[in-house]
C-alpha cells in the first residue's frame, strides 16, 4: 500500500510528463480504501493512454471527466 507521502511524491516527479499528453487535463492523489494513488484525470474521447497500472510502487487510477482549470485557493 502507498502512503500519502509516496503518493504525494510520485505526483511531484510524473506530473510534467504526464500532463504533456494532450488528453490528460490534471493529475491528482486520492485515498482509495486504505491506500494512496495517484489520479490521472482524462477527457472524453481520451483514447489509447499508455499509463501503466503503477508508478514508482503508486496505483494509477484514470478518472474520467470534462476539462477543468484550477480555481483559487479555497481558505
């Protein structure tokens, strides 16, 4: 299982590469159940992503979802 410190560091060294493909619009981490992974948010019609089920020991998991854009920080 991943800790939310690996998970946290898996995103901090993939997230440039990973966000240079076109089809992905965000990368994130999320617990799911007692583990970490990182989230690997995709738009529609994304097809034919090559990820791999794990990074660096961290499930991957491919969300789903319209395109978004980050908003500001929430207090």
């Amino acid at each position: 299982m991943a800790s939310q410190e690996a998970a946290a560091e898996v995103k901090r060294r993939h997230s440039s590469e990973l966000m240079a493909n076109p089809d992905i619009h965000g990368v994130g981490t999320a617990r799911r159940g007692d583990d970490w992974v990182l989230e690997v948010h995709v738009g529609p019609g994304a097809t034919g992503l090559d990820l791999p089920a794990e990074l660096d020991g961290v499930p991957v998991h491919i969300v789903g979802d319209a395109p978004f854009r980050a908003g500001p920080a929430q207090a």
